[in-house]
C-alpha cells in the first residue's frame, strides 16, 4: 500500500491525515495516522451555497472569429479597424453566440445570467451552484469555469522627467501637448479606456473647452461608445451631457453586487452611475490622458499645472469598481471587469488602462483572457503589477499579450524634517505648507483612550477604521504633536485625521517596517520617516518635556530619480514557472498629483497618490502617444519599443542581478527613445496559443498539434518577446526569437551578452542585417557549465546595436545540471486567483508487457476554501516520457476527491481508481489506452457522514475490484467497510462491514487477495475490549460472497496504540506490517504472518529502535520466499530509511540496511519494488540534503545479501522534492526500468513564498546491471 505522505511530530504519536497536503512538503515526518471520529466529519463538507461563476465557451468571440459557422460570416476586424456591434454579420454572430450561451445554462437548469459576453469574451456570468458549474465545465463546448472573485485598486510632474516636453520629445514629434487649428497636438484622437472607479467629469482635464472655445471635434473615427442617460442610472447624479467630445464616453456596471439595489444597500454613500465617488479612477483617467496645463487648485496649489501623458487623447470611463466610504481603496468583482472589457472592445477604444489587481498565477483568469483577444484585436493594455512589494514572486497580471508595470520613483522632491527637542534632527517627506512646534510630543499609543488597543493607539486610527470609537484621547493629545506608526488597514491620511480630530496640532508619521515614504495631504502637518527613525524618536517621547518642531516642506525638481518603489511588486512570476519576465517595464507610480472626486478624497479636486495603479496610467498614455506617432504599429510592437528602449533604475544593482530585473523588467521607459527603436518583437495570436500550449494545460491537444505542425514552438521560452525566461535550464537549451525593422533605414545589428556568469551564451548568427519592414531570426543557445551556480537565478542583458539604435533585452534563468534520470515528466495542473495548484503522484503501475506506465494521484487546486483534491491519473510512454493520456477528475462537483487504491486488469488495458469523493466511497475504471472513464461506482455508506475508501485491490482473474476503508455506520462509529464490484461493469457485488467487540473506531487501511482469487483479507486500526486504544484488526472474507471467514484482533501493547498498515498474502500465509507502541509511547514496527485459512499467527518480527520507527511499504518476492518491508527509524540526527527482508516461512530477519541522506536529517522510504527476477529490491521515498531541502532518492539492494547496488538522487530545482511510488520491469533484452512518481517542487522556495508543486515521475534505465 502506497500513501502519499503521513507526516507528524515524532516525539510523540502522531495523528495526521494520509496522504499529507504537499503544501508541507519538507515537514512529512514518517509518522503514523490514527483514524478518529472527527476524521469521517471533515469529510462532508456543508452543502454549498450558490455564487456568481464565469462561464468561458469554447468558439471564438467577435474580435477573433474568422469564419467557419455556416451561414456566419468571418468579424475579426482586419487593417486596423475596429469591431462594428451594429455590423450584420457581428450583430448575427454575437446573437449566435449568446444562443450558444442559453442552451449552455439551460442544459444544467441554470438561472438567468448576469452577463453575456460577446466581444472580446465569449462567455456569460451567473448564479449557479458548485454542482451546476462542475456540469457546466464538463460540456463540451465550455473552456472553463471560474467563481467570481473580488478585485481592487492598486493604488505632477513625470511629463517633464519622462522627457515628454523636451524639444525633441515626443510631444514636439506629435505637434505639442495642444495641438493647433492645422496640428494635432499629442495623442490626436487616440481614445484611452479607464477600467476603474468611475470620472469625475467636472474637472479641467476632461473638459472638451479651452477659454470657453471647443478644442475638440466630434468623435474619433470608429469610434462608437455612448454616455449613460438620466434615465438609465439609479440615481441623479448623472446625464448624458456630461460627457463631451473629450469624455467621449462614460458606463457603469455592478451587476456583482446585485445592480443599482445591491450597491445602494451595501455602499450607500457611492453614485449610481459612472460618477466616481473614490477618485482612483479619475486620478487614473487624467494621468493617462488628462488635458495639458490645467491649473491645480486646492492644498496642492503649489504645484502649478498638470498633464496627462497624451494630452490629446480622448478618455472612455468605464466603472467597475465600487467605493469605501473613506476612498481608502475600492472594489469590484471578475464579472463586472470582463463586462467592462467587453464593452470597451465593443466602443473601439484604442489602449485600455486597468489599475486592479490581478492574478499571479493564472494565464487565462477571464479578466486575462479577455484581454488576449482585444490585445489581438489591436488594443494596447496597461495592467499595474502590483501593491505587494518587496516580497519577492508577486507580480501580477501574467499575460504575455499585456504590459505590466512596476511603480518607480520620479526627480520631484518633497522634503520635510522633524526637530527633537534634544536637538535630533530627522529628514523625511512632507506636503506640510506651514511649521509647527515646537510643541510637546506623545506617543500614540500613550495617547490612547481606556480600552483601545495598543495597536490600534500606536497607529492612530480614527473612529471610521476602529469600530466607530477613535483610538486618540483628546485629553492627552490636545495641543501635542503625536508620533503614529504606519500600518494597519488603513489609509495614511486616516492617521492624522485622528490626531486633527483629537485635537493634535501635528503628526510624525513613522513605517512600521521598509516601504515607500509618501507626500499626503494631512490633516495635520506631517513628516513621513522611514522605519529606522522609530526607535529614537519613540524613546524621546516618552521622556519628560519631550518636544518636537515640524519645518515647513520643501518641494523641488531635480531629485535623484528613478527608484524602484518599495510597494511594487515584483517577480519573479509564479505563473508559467520562469518561462516568463515580468513586470515587463517600470513608470512612475510614488506621489503622483492628478485629478480626483472630491466626495472619496476630503472635498480635494487634485490629490497624490501612490501605487502601481499610478504607473499603469503613464504606459497607457504614452502607448497612446506610441500609437499616434506609429498607427502602423501593434500593441506588442508598441510594448517592444517600451521595453528594448529601457533604462535602469538606481537601486544598486547591477543589471545583470536578477533582483533588479524582477523590479524593473526590461528597465524605466524611456518614450524619446521608444519613439525609434530600430528593431522591435511581434508576437499575436497563434503565438500566444503555442505558449499556452507549453504553459498551461488549457488548450486542445488538436489546437496544440497544429500549431507545432506550423512551426510554432511550444516551449514557453520561445515566445517571442522582448525579454528571455528559462525557468530551469536542464543542460542546454536554445530559444529563438525574431526581430522586425521598423527603421526606415537597412541596419546591421550586433550582438553582446553581459552577465549569466558561469553560462555559456552562444548567439547565432551574431550579427543581423535587416531591410526597412522586414525581420530576422537568430537563436541564444545556454549551456550550463562546471562553474555555472545551480538552482539560483542568474541574470544577463543581450544587446543588439547598430550604431545608433540599442535593443536590449533581459534574461532571467535558473540551471541545474542533468541528472541520472532518462526522462522525467511532470504533471502541472492549473494555478488561480489564490496560488498554485499542488499536484502528487502516489503510485505506479506498469502495463505488462511494458507499454505503458500509469500514474494515480491527485492535484489541489488553489482555493480559498481550503484544500480540495482532484483525482489525478496519467499514462506515459515508459521509453520517453510522452503523454498518452492524463485526466484531473473533480468527481464531487468542488469537493475533495483523494485517490487511495491503484489496480490493474491483467491485461493491463483498464486501470481502476478508488478513494474518497466528497466523504463516500467512489471508484473508477479507465481505458488503459485513451483514459476514457468505462465506468465509475460511488456508495454512500448507511450514515450521513464520511466515508473513507483507503485501498482497492484486483482479483487474479481481472473478474472483481474490492475496495476497503471505513464507513460511518451509527455517531461516533466507524467500521471497516469492504465492497467488491463487477470489474466490467462497476456493478456492486456485495458489501461486507465489520465492527470490533467494543464498537470502537475501525477503519481498514490495506486490502490482498490470494493467489487463487478465493479470500479477501483486510488489515487496520480496530480495538479490542480492555486491550488498548487501537489494535490491529485483520479480517478474511469469501472473495466470491463476502462472508466474513476469520477475524484476528492483536494487542500489541496494553492500554496503547497498534494499527496495521500493509498487508499481502503469499501462498498459504498472510503477511502484515504495522506498528506498536513501545514503553515510551513511541512506535517500533513489526510483522506478522497469519495462516490464510483460519487466522492463525504463524509468526511475529519486530525491528526498531527508540524512537518511532513506521513501517511504510512491503513487496514479496517472485518466488514467495521473501518479503521486504520498507519504512523510516529513527537514527542519527532524526530519521534513516529502513529496508527490512524476512523468510515468509518463518519470519527469520534475512538482513536489514539504514541509509543516512548527506545532510543526516529526516529520510522516509515509502514505497519498495522487487524485480521479476527476484534479484533486487528497489526503494524509494525522501531524504534530505545538505541544502535543507529534500529529494527523491531511490536505491536498489540485492534482494539476498541487502548490499546496495545503485542510487540516484531526483532534485527538480534545488527544492523540495519527495517521492512516493516506485515500480519496475525489465525489457524483452533484459535490461531493467524503474519508474519513481511523487511530489516535485518547481519553483519560488529560493524565495520563501508559495510554491507550485508539481506530479513528478522519473525513469531510469538500466541503471544497476
């Protein structure tokens, strides 16, 4: 019997479920599992309730469809034009589309959707049941099914330091930021859509009027967007007149939250309209486009005048997300963003602006899906990566047909200084218009009023963000400047609207750890310090008379900029494994002064603000700019030019250091040079889907084949983008890519790599001549060498010049050396919103006549429930490793589906699976050969209550499959329950339970059936009367009826815990593995062998030390003379694999061997496997090495003297690695296979954060002749 990972501490008896989440992976501690009560209740999960679901249908939306329907005429825009939704041959299709969708619901008698997405999604949004949705996704023409899941935001003078109004500049290239009556000014007629909270339409930098004169004529061409209507919003806040011919078009959508009704309810101080109440949106919307010179007014008077990046450009306002009350962040759900999208792509925008959050993880969330198709339907997208700097691998929006963007620094200054009495001085950032102090200094925390936590006093929370009681005592804060801490969830300008509240006269505002310094506008003068002032100034103020004076801000250009902002995410990207940059380029994100709704922001029209939400809007206005100058140009040549044209930012790395370009990506954009730059990386459509092909499991294998018959490669790395990812580079590999000239000049390009130390970097051919509109192809080939450093990142620059042009493009990879393995091949099931899937391979078997090896496991998606299992099956080809066939089975429609018991026909042509669906028994067969289900048994047992299937067996004959485990048969009581079912058919045979003298908990762990077909026998954890809390409990049944034949109950220890584990029956005699508690309630193994016929104990062995020694495995030999018993003892520092070989006639100890790993730290075997020719014994589990990871380490030991003959050692990526399944064979010329399956991480333990584990199986041949 094979479990995936029992785990515990192993100072003690240990109770942990088997097979043990992968996510602790690295703490399986070869521990036992004791089966209780409340185990069968954990089972069965509470009825789910129904939740808002987004359904993507397999045929292509208007933007991507070319034909083929009959009677349907191709809508994919062609030459540049947009999408036409009053087109007949778009206006037929989408009606097709959404016909397609009625029936999709219909068939799992679904409700009315909330959406119906045609343009750029097909797809719709509804309320359906976790049932109803698994139905869903199992149709044929349904891609995938996701929940609806809340989003956020991510939350001047960057024209000038961005070099925007430089004489040659690209606002000169494009006619100036104004335009005139014979120009057009910068951004003519580009319309950029917001994504966002909504506009503000009153402010200057919408208005469609300069001096009261027009300045801007009637809609761009093609563009079809119109303004919401009085009298289609829930309120009076809004009329089609507000918008203009610069705010050409403005919309709201809210349909998540239960439409105009469910808003008000919820969020009763927001507009029922596109009107913004938070003011991201129109800080967003004006940075991006906003007029030029529109004078500030308000506390940031002092600024002067702002612009948006393309001045010009038209804006398009879109509200999907939804306002706190205090504008401290807003919200928003999938479906309603996928609507806006939708609906942008529908109006014909240009480039679209989305500073929310995103996925990290998954390529084809529907809001990055969505994106994909108006990416090929020429739409640039701008997407901010991020607000979860500076942990590493948390960038966002994955999507290689987007441009992510990091937040950076910019060269304006806002100093401010706070002045100890004692005469300290220390320098920080303000926005403070006036001095104050000196005046007495206190703590908040001090300053606290009865009953407010320290917490809640030290970070100075007004009664909005402190259940409606303010944390500041008015009487202690009176007249006093107070020192608050950073932190908490809640705006920094909360803090000091506090301290005004309670009556301060000033705030020293201090990080709780390393993060950006921001210029607010408070409430109070303030000075914003880093973290590393805390402890001195707190220690001041707490002394008697302490005082402190806050000087008056000093505002200036010129600083010493960029940087990369603390907040801003940054990779390297969980999604794809490496094979991928982002973020793909930095802007400026950190106190960034734009326009706002005041009613969000304290009754300000302009205000800072801070984020990647900040960043996104200048890439988005400067693709505008891009595009105008280039209307040639695609988004990816446009993201190309961005990218190749960056500069570094200045944080001290170099850029050849990999944590630099997990900052900056590609570099700072530099738009003069974007402007022109000589070569740029094409990518579309069938590009894309050759990379999904390679990085997700989401496509079809058809779709797949096609595209690499065409030539496309599959391999991530090939994409041809701007940037180059090798997420583990296994020896050698080569990555190609393709560059056009969109100089109007022939050039000949040269190349040179810097950094990548220790790889060989070959670049062919190495130099590029290229004609004005056309491309060339070369190939990067890395090779690791012998001072190459494996499994950490390295990073390189590959530069093409001609002399005028440089195109440069970072690399990022990871390399280890190839190891002994001939083939490995890895399961990767899908990642989400919340991670990483974890997938496990458990066992092994092979087809017998060596055609095929089968893999049995599962995958945990990533979920906010918790983990939930899929059963996860696969065939490979032994010889190479290909697939044959795999499937991720969600039996129980969202639940948790654990696979335990792995069986084969004969033949070898079915393969059946049992375990644990949703707290039943289900059991399933599959076609060896294609992987189609013939046929699945689920039983319910007589209780309403969990029910574990833990092991499943196959008749000699291929006529019957028994299962076993435990049934929840009265409360609080378990008993083994033992099926058998037709092999063919699935038809139940019959069910046999058994419960112990006491009515104890029982529950049966491994199941054999003898060699003539006649018996069943079952072993686990049962309980005799007056003999201890568990015994073992082993049970002989009539194979044919189920009548119970014998049953043996063994104390091992009185008053203490034996369970059995492992079992198999040869010849006459029953074998089984367990454990028993020994005098220090620890566990030694033992085993025993019982008479077949009448359950008679033959013989009994122990082996152990002190300590918990488990068995974990057994195997008996061709010949029915040995049996090998494979486990974990403790030695050495914690624990040594165990192998242990017995005479099955008498139990004699035939010898017995330990293996230390190199790092003499915990080692389990779980799994052993003996050759046909009886000559060896091949083990199999974890150990861990000397870099406190763990690896597969599989050994072979002569079956008669125990001497190991041969090892080899499975390390993916210089991370945790464990093995769980082994099987071997040996081909018709003699040579031998052994086949390793387990659980493999692939990625981002360098970095300490959430890695994704990946179904691993290895092969070696011949490997110990």
């Amino acid at each position: 019997m094979v479990t995936a990972a029992p785990a515990a501490p192993t100072a003690a008896l240990a109770v942990d479920p088997a097979p043990v989440a992968v996510e602790d992976l690295g703490d399986r501690t070869g521990g036992v599992k004791v089966t209780t009560p409340e185990d069968a209740q954990a089972l069965v999960s509470e009825a789910a309730q129904p939740q808002t679901y987004i359904v993507q249908m397999g045929p292509a939306p208007v933007v991507a469809y070319e034909g083929g329907e009959k009677g349907l005429k191709s809508t994919k825009p062609r030459g540049g034009a947009k999408v036409d939704p009053a087109d007949p041959a778009v206006e037929a299709y989408s009606t097709h589309l959404k016909g397609q969708q009625r029936a999709a619901l219909a068939k799992v008698k679904g409700g009315k959707p909330s959406y119906s997405y045609v343009y750029s999604f097909n797809g719709f949004a509804a309320e359906l049941t976790p049932a109803q949705a698994a139905e869903l996704e199992a149709q044929p023409d349904v891609v995938s099914v996701h929940p609806d899941e809340a989003v956020e935001t991510d939350t001047s003078s960057t024209e000038g330091f961005l070099g925007l109004d430089d004489e040659d500049g690209l606002w000169a290239q494009l006619g100036g930021p104004t335009g005139g009556k014979k120009t057009p000014g910068a951004g003519e007629d580009i319309v950029i859509g917001v994504i966002d909270s909504g506009i503000w339409p009153e402010v200057a930098s919408f208005s469609d009027r300069s001096d009261k004169k027009l300045v801007y004529q009637g809609k761009p061409q093609g563009f079809r967007g119109t303004c919401a209507s009085a009298e289609k919003v829930g309120d009076d806040s809004w009329d089609a007149n507000l918008c203009n011919n610069k705010l050409v078009t403005a919309q709201y959508f809210n349909a998540a939250w239960g439409g105009d009704e469910g808003v008000a309810q919820q969020l009763p101080w927001e507009f029922l309209s596109p009107r913004d109440y938070n003011g991201h949106g129109t800080h967003t919307a004006s940075t991006a486009g906003g007029n030029h010179g529109v004078d500030v007014t308000g506390p940031a008077a002092p600024f002067g005048e702002i612009s948006g990046i393309a001045p010009r450009a038209r804006i398009a306002a879109y509200k999907a997300l939804w306002s706190v009350e205090d504008g401290s962040t807003a919200t928003g759900y999938t479906s309603d963003m996928v609507a806006a999208i939708d609906k942008a792509v529908a109006d014909g925008v240009d480039v679209i602006n989305y500073s929310v959050s995103g996925s990290s993880t998954d390529f084809l969330e529907p809001t990055e899906a969505a994106f994909l198709n108006a990416a090929a339907a020429g739409i640039f997208i701008a997407a901010s990566a991020g607000n979860s700097g500076p942990d590493a691998a948390t960038v966002a929006h994955p999507g290689p047909w987007l441009t992510t963007v990091a937040a950076g620094t910019h060269d304006r200054t806002t100093t401010g200084a706070v002045v100890l009495g004692n005469g300290a001085r220390f320098e920080g950032v303000s926005l403070s218009s006036a001095a104050v102090g000196p005046a007495p200094v206190i703590t908040g925390a001090a300053a606290r009023l009865s009953g407010v936590s320290i917490g809640a006093g030290a970070r100075c929370y007004p009664a909005s963000d402190n259940n409606g009681k303010p944390a500041l005592d008015p009487a202690k804060v009176a007249g006093k400047i107070v020192l608050c801490e950073r932190g908490g969830d809640i705006a920094r300008v909360n803090s000091s609207r506090a301290v005004a509240e309670a009556g301060g006269v000033g705030m020293i505002f201090v990080n709780a750890f390393g993060n950006s310094l921001n210029a607010d506008f408070h409430s109070v003068p303030t000075v914003h310090l880093q973290d590393t002032e805390w402890s001195a100034i707190s220690a001041y103020a707490a002394t008697a008379g302490a005082t402190a004076t806050i000087e008056k801000a000093v505002i200036a250009n010129g600083g010493t900029a960029p940087f990369t902002a603390e907040f801003s995410s940054r990779g390297p990207l969980v999604a794809g494994n490496g094979d991928v940059l982002k973020p793909d380029v930095i802007a400026p994100g950190q106190d960034i002064l734009a326009a706002v709704a005041p009613p969000g922001q304290g009754g300000m029209d302009f205000n800072l603000m801070s984020g990647t939400s900040m960043s996104a809007p200048h890439v988005a206005g400067l693709a505008a700019l891009l595009q105008d100058l280039h209307p040639d140009w695609s988004p990816m040549a446009i993201k190309s030019a961005l990218m190749t044209t960056g500069s570094d930012v200045l944080d001290g790395e170099a850029n050849t250091d990999p944590n630099l370009i997990f900052k900056q990506g590609a570099g700072h954009v530099q738009p003069t040079s974007a402007a022109d730059p000589g070569l740029v990386y094409e990518s579309g459509v069938d590009d894309w889907t050759a990379f999904l092909c390679g990085s997700t499991r989401s496509v079809s294998g058809t779709a797949c084949d096609d595209l690499e018959a065409g030539g496309r490669s599959l391999d991530p790395s090939d994409l041809n983008t701007p940037s180059i990812g090798i997420g583990l580079l296994d020896g050698t590999q080569t990555v190609t890519r393709t560059v056009t000239n969109v100089d109007d000049e022939a050039a000949t390009y040269s190349a040179t790599v810097s950094g990548l130390a220790g790889v060989g970097v070959t670049v062919e051919p190495s130099t590029l001549t290229v004609a004005p509109g056309e491309t060339a192809s070369y190939s990067v080939t890395f090779a690791v060498g012998e001072e190459t450093q494996l499994f950490d990142y390295l990073a390189g620059q590959l530069s093409w010049t001609d002399g005028t042009h440089t195109v440069r493009s970072p690399i990022v990879l990871r390399a280890k050396q190839p190891g002994d393995e001939d083939w490995a091949a890895r399961y990767d099931g899908a990642g989400g919103q919340f991670g990483s899937s974890s997938d496990v391979g458990t066992e092994l078997l092979l087809h017998p006549d060596g055609q095929r090896v089968y893999m049995s496991g599962y995958s945990r998606p990533p979920s906010a429930g918790g983990l939930v299992s899929d059963f996860l099956t696969a065939a490979y080809d032994p010889e190479t490793g290909d697939v044959i066939w795999e499937e991720q089975w969600d039996a129980s429609n969202g639940g948790s589906d654990e696979p335990a018991g792995f069986g084969m026909s004969p033949d070898g042509e079915t393969l059946y699976v049992g375990g644990t669906s949703g707290g039943d028994y289900l059991t399933v067969a599959y076609d060896g050969a294609t992987g189609e289900r013939r046929w699945t048994a689920r039983l319910d047992g007589p209780v309403q209550a969990g029910d574990s299937l833990n092991d499943l067996v196959v008749s000699p004959d291929g006529s019957t499959v028994y299962v076993t485990g435990y049934q929840t048969t009265g409360e609080a009581q378990l008993d083994y329950a033992t099926v058998a079912y037709d092999a063919a058919t699935g038809a139940e045979r019959w069910v046999s339970r058994y419960d112990d003298p006491v009515n104890g908990t029982d529950d049966a762990r491994s199941i054999a059936v003898s060699e003539d077909g006649s018996t069943v026998v079952i072993t686990g954890q049962s309980a005799g009367d007056g003999t201890g809390l568990t015994d073992w409990g082993t049970v002989a049944y009539d194979a044919a009826t189920g009548a119970q034949k014998w049953d043996v109950l063994r104390n091992g220890s009185d008053g203490q815990i034996d369970i059995a584990d492992n079992i198999a029956i040869v010849g006459d005699s029953v074998i089984v593995a367990g454990v028993v508690s020994n005098t220090d309630r620890q566990v030694d193994w033992e085993t025993v062998a019982y008479d077949l016929a009448t359950g008679e104990e033959r013989w009994a062995t122990g082996y152990g030390e002190a300590g918990t020694d488990v068995p974990q495995a057994l195997a008996v030999s061709p010949d029915g003379g040995t049996v090998v018993v494979v486990g974990n003892v403790e030695g050495g520092a914690e624990m040594d694999y165990a192998s242990v070989a017995y005479n099955v006639a008498d139990g004699a100890q035939l010898w017995a061997t330990r293996y230390d790993g190199t790092a003499h730290g915990l080692d389990v075997a779980y799994d052993v496997a003996l050759t046909a020719d009886g000559t060896h014994a091949v083990v199999t589990g974890e150990s861990r090495d000397a870099e406190t990871a763990w690896d597969y380490v599989t050994i072979a030991y002569d079956l008669v003297t125990g001497e190991q003959v041969w090892s080899a050692n499975y390390d993916a990526t210089g991370a945790s690695d464990g093995a769980n399944g082994v099987a071997v064979d040996q081909r018709a010329d003699g040579t031998r296979r052994v086949f390793v399956t387990g659980a493999s991480t692939t990625a981002f333990d360098a970095v300490g954060l959430d890695s994704n584990i990946d179904a691993a199986t290895v092969a070696y041949f011949d490997p110990f002749d």
